[in-house]
C-alpha cells in the first residue's frame, strides 16, 4: 500500500509549468496555436503607422494593404509618392526595427487617386482634362 501510494510534488523556488503565467505569453500562445500571427502584425504596423515611419511620413501618406510581403502606400500627392519611393530603403528599415525583419519586404507607393472621366458607352479617347491632381 505504500508504493501505491503517489507523494506529493511541491513546487519549488524556481519557475513551473503550474504557476500563474503573464497574460502576455497566453495570447501569443494563443495566437500561434490559431495562427493569427500575420493579422496581428498587420494590425500593429497600420495601428502604429505613424510612430513606425515618423509623424511627417504619416501625415501625407496612409498604409492600404499588407499582402505576401508587399505593403501599398497611398500618398496624398504626387510629390509625396515620388519622395517615398526615394526614401524606400529607410521606410523598409524602419518598419523591420518597428514590426520584425521580413514582415514587409517590398513597399508599392501609388499616388492620389483621380476620378474617372470615362463615361457611358461612347466616349473620346485622350487624357481627359489636363490636371495633374496634386
């Protein structure tokens, strides 16, 4: 009847597997086990957008979408596109220290966008009004 008999384990000074753990390292627990991982890094890099790339950046320019690795950007004018596409090797630096390395690996600047000045069934071929918008 003694060795049938299991002894109690007492936990030591030390960290275990039954103590409490930080809610922290539950939900990324959680996350990986559902494989959230990707949204959730989606959500923090638009959600810090401007503390990522710096205010000025954030001002003039909105991240779109994040897919397979290529994160579009909308500038607000031409002028803005074209800088952002200058400066695209520190905006990538910037989001790997802000987000991870790898989670955006290629960025697509578009500039403002124009309305349609292509109308019905039968319309003139050309540039329609010549405006740059921005």
């Amino acid at each position: 009847m003694a060795g049938s008999r299991r002894r109690r384990r007492w936990s030591g000074a030390g960290p275990d597997a039954r103590d409490p753990q930080p809610l922290g390292r539950l939900a990324a627990r959680i996350a990986a086990d559902r494989g959230w991982n990707g949204q959730l890094t989606t959500g923090q890099l638009f959600g810090r957008w401007g503390a990522i790339v710096g205010e000025d950046v954030a001002e003039h320019a909105q991240p779109v979408s994040l897919c397979d690795g290529e994160l579009t950007i909308q500038a607000e004018s031409t002028a803005w596109a074209t800088q952002l596409r200058l400066l695209q090797r520190q905006l990538l630096a910037k989001i790997a220290a802000g987000v991870g390395n790898g989670v955006v690996k290629r960025l697509k600047v578009h500039g403002p966008s124009t309305p349609s000045w292509r109308y019905g069934y039968r319309h003139v071929r050309g540039r329609g009004p010549r405006d740059t918008y921005g």
